[in-house]
C-alpha cells in the first residue's frame, strides 16, 4: 500500500550516488559475502552478471587488497584462550533453540519473581555472551579491554551501554556516566579510543523525543507549522521518508516539555564540550524511525555548535536499510557544506528490523526498510561510496560500520583509488565487539584504522542491548560461518605445533 501522506517524488542531484558508487561483484565473491549477510531479510535471486576476474573478485589471491583467509596472520596477536573463549561463544550463538530458549527466560517475568533462576541466568550470562560482546560492568574493565584490543592492533568505540529512560534524573546519572566515559578515553593511550558512542535515549527522556520527532514530521508535511523551539539544524527528512507515524495534528510542546526538551539539548552540548576537549569524537548512535527525528534534530543542532575548524567531532548515524537513507545523507550533508559544517558520519545497516516492518504494517503502510537484502546492500556501498568522495573534496570524516565482507572489500578499494591513504584518520572501519574478527584483522592488516563497538555496564543494564543482538542480528550471528572455520583452523594450527614443540 502507497503512503496516504506526501507521495514520494524524485529527489534531484542523486546521481552523484549512483555514477560514482561501489559496484558489489557477483562472482565469486558472494558466497563470502553472503556468509556475514547482516540482516535476515528475504533474499531475491537476481541474474549474474558476467564480469571480468578482478583483484575485488580473487580475494584469495595473496596480492588482494582484503585478506580474510591467512589464519594465522588474522589471528597472529590473539591468544589462544581468547580464541578458544570466542570459538565457543560463536558456536553457542548459533544454536538457534538455544538462543530462542535464553531470549524466552530473560524477557518471561520468572526473572522478576524467581530469585534463584535470576541469579543462575545472570552468571550464565556474565560468563558467557556477556563476556563476548562485552567491554566490562564499569568503565575501569572497559579500559583493561580496550588495552587488550589496541594491543591486537585495533581501537575502540567505548559505549556506556544505558538507554531508554524516562525522567530527568534517570538522564542526569546517564550523562554523569557518558562524561566519565569519555574522561577515561583520555586515559587510556592514545588513538586507542577512537570514539565515544551515545544513545539520545539514554539523555532525553523516551516519550519527549516521541513528541518532538511528531511534531517535526507534521511541520515537515505543513512548512507552516510553527515550532517556536526548534533551532538551526539540517535537513531530517527526505521526499520518501516514512511520516506515517503522525496521523494527526500534534499538540505543541507544553512549558514543561520545552524545558525538559533545552535539558537534554544542554546535556547532548555538556557531552559535546568534553568530547571537544579530548579531541575525540562522539558518535550518535541511530535508532527507530518513531524518534529518529528528534534524535537527528539534536544531533545535526550539537554538530553546527561544535564540528570546527575541519575537525568533526559529533557524528550522525545512517541506516542504510532504510529506502530513504541516501536522500537524507545527501541532503544532511549538502546543507552541511553550505554552512561549512565539517560531519561526520557513521554507516550501518540497521538494527530495529522487526519493529519497523510490524509497525508499518499495523498501520497500513509499506515498510520503510529496503524489500530485499540486495536493495539493502546497493544502498550501503552508495552511502560510502558518497562519504569516501567527501573525504577526497573536504574535512568530513566516515565510520564505515559493516561485517560484510564484499562492502569491506568494495570500501577498501574505493579508498585506495581515491588516493586515501591507509592510516587515514577521517576513514574507520567498524565491527561489533565479539563479532567478524577476521574481517576487522583483514581490513586492519591492509593497513585501515578498524574499531570495535565495545558496550560496557552492569550486565542487568546491558540485557537489551544482547537481546536486541540476538533477536535482530540472528542470521549474522547463526552464520558466522567465517570466523567459526578460521578460528577452528588456527586453533587446530596451534595444537598441531605445541605437540609437535613437545615431542621434540
């Protein structure tokens, strides 16, 4: 079914995206691709297109810009309990009944009156997912992992894991912790931290950024609405994104919500200060399309107060599994040269899937997200393709956040041709904490700057976010198959040569 509300149009100058974009191969390389496919939608089979081998394509090719395959290179600075703890994790996470099961008893309200289970469910947790995805219960633990991971040759996006609050006390204790986040970064040595990730969520209560994202969409709709707070920003929507979740005129913000809605701007502002001071940058972490407005609106506002002097320090987040992701990027960052706004951007996927699909549904409407998962991968490599241009031409800077390996790969060599250099620091690869490690060793081992995501908390706080990983991210983690198979292989390797250093 169409949208009932502004029928999309065709957005001009969009064919920046598509004549110079990633080309995604389809010979032999979507196998490899396929196996770190980052979304279970449903795949639709296209014609394959016949085109010459090319280094892209031979990724097993010694001489290939991404190598995923050498083992023992990728895995040279792990050590061998790490690897067997991550094998193991990696298997259990792929037992599907066994996934559904945990998901079932940590949402039932047996964890509410049976202290006994909750108890056992808690340890087996720590002990085992909680450990793998995770950065720590506090920020002294995340610091110790970060060493560890900067030791391997990687860096870190250190993410104080809170979210979804309702009152402005619960954001004031919040932002006390994003702030000591960031004061421990400038502890830790340097470069290893690469940035500091927020959840809005976390610092402006739930149901005022609902209100203010209703409030915006309906302006969007009726330019003559009068939003009496709303401050400089950059464009939110595009002519094809989803408005449908303001059915009605919204009631204006009353004296309260204004107030509480300048509290969360200024908290947002006191984080932005101290990231400015530290010189590193805060990524704003995206989220559902019901509040994504009001989380760019602050967002976009923080970037125009302190994205100075060719150096981004607040960046936004695209989801590129949104049909409407390229026009926003493009206008956002259109806008952004106008005013000579250095921005910077993290590219990912998505990860809210289920809910936005059951929403749009519910409602009558087509979803927002792309109708198969090739869509979804073409939207992705247009983005950074996009964002490795704007490296080339200005100051804005890019968190290329994936586990496919065919975009890491396209990335790669997009950056290559352009002339940006390996080391670059306007150019990060980015991956999950406990997931694709071959690819993150890959693209570091080329020569890239690559983080890891590195959530940390106290493990009742940190739930949502494993839960969201396991229910979102099934077919990532149930087909991990790469690094499964290259971790079997180097563990076998190192087993192998310490019976054979015994018996000699």
């Amino acid at each position: 079914m169409a949208p009932k509300h502004l029928p999309p149009k065709q957005l001009q100058n969009l064919r920046f995206f598509f004549t110079r974009s990633l080309r995604t191969s389809s010979s032999s390389s979507i196998s490899t691709s396929a196996a770190v496919s980052p979304l279970n939608l449903a795949e639709r089979p296209e014609p394959a297109i016949q085109k010459p081998l090319t280094a892209i394509q031979d990724h097993a090719k010694p001489s290939s810009i991404l190598d995923i395959h050498d083992h023992q290179k990728l895995f040279s600075n792990v050590p061998t309990s790490k690897l067997l703890h991550a094998s193991s994790n990696l298997y259990l996470a792929s037992i599907s009944p066994m996934v559904d099961f945990g998901m079932w008893v940590m949402n039932s309200r047996l964890m509410e009156t049976d202290n006994i289970l909750r108890a056992a469910m808690m340890k087996t947790v720590r002990h085992t997912f909680f450990e793998h995805f995770c950065a720590g219960e506090d920020v002294v633990e995340a610091g110790r992992c970060i060493k560890k991971v900067n030791e391997s040759g990687l860096r870190g996006m250190l993410v104080f894991a809170v979210e979804y609050t309702g009152d402005n006390d619960a954001c004031d204790q919040n932002l006390k912790g994003f702030l000591d986040t960031v004061q421990s970064a400038m502890s830790l040595p340097p470069s290893s931290v690469s940035s500091v990730v927020v959840k809005i969520t976390a610092i402006c209560p739930l149901s005022l950024l609902e209100r203010v994202s209703d409030l915006l969409r309906w302006q969007q709709r009726h330019p003559s609405f009068n939003l009496p707070w709303k401050q400089n920003s950059f464009p939110l929507f595009s002519d094809s994104s989803p408005l449908y979740h303001t059915i009605e005129k919204p009631e204006p913000l009353t004296p309260q919500e204004e107030h509480d809605l300048q509290l969360g701007q200024e908290r947002l502002w006191k984080l932005s200060e101290k990231s400015v001071q530290a010189n590193i940058p805060l990524t704003v972490d995206a989220e559902n399309t019901a509040i994504q407005p009001a989380i760019d609106y602050l967002t976009y506002s923080a970037a125009i107060k302190y994205n100075k002097d060719d150096n981004p320090i607040v960046y936004g987040t695209i989801q590129a599994y949104l049909k409407d992701a390229k026009e926003r990027l493009l206008l956002a960052t259109k806008a952004a040269d106008k005013m000579r706004v250095p921005m910077g951007f993290k590219v990912v996927r998505g990860a809210y899937m289920s809910r936005e699909s059951k929403l749009a549904s519910a409602l009558g409407y087509d979803s927002p997200i792309h109708n198969s998962i090739q869509e979804t991968h073409a939207c992705y490599n247009d983005c950074a393709s996009f964002m490795l241009e704007k490296i080339t031409n200005r100051s804005d800077a890019v968190i290329l956040a994936t586990h496919n390996v065919e975009s890491g790969r396209l990335a790669a060599k997009k950056a290559l041709d352009l002339g940006i250099g390996r080391g670059n620091p306007k150019l990060e690869f980015a991956q999950l904490y406990g997931m694709s490690d071959s690819l993150s060793f890959g693209l570091s081992n080329a020569g890239f700057l690559v983080s890891k995501y590195m959530p940390y908390g106290p493990v009742d706080k940190v739930i949502p976010y494993l839960l969201r990983r396991a229910e979102e991210n099934r077919g990532l983690l149930s087909t991990s198959s790469i690094d499964k198979e290259l971790m079997r292989k180097e563990l076998k390797r190192r087993l192998k040569a310490a019976i054979f250093r015994s018996e000699s």
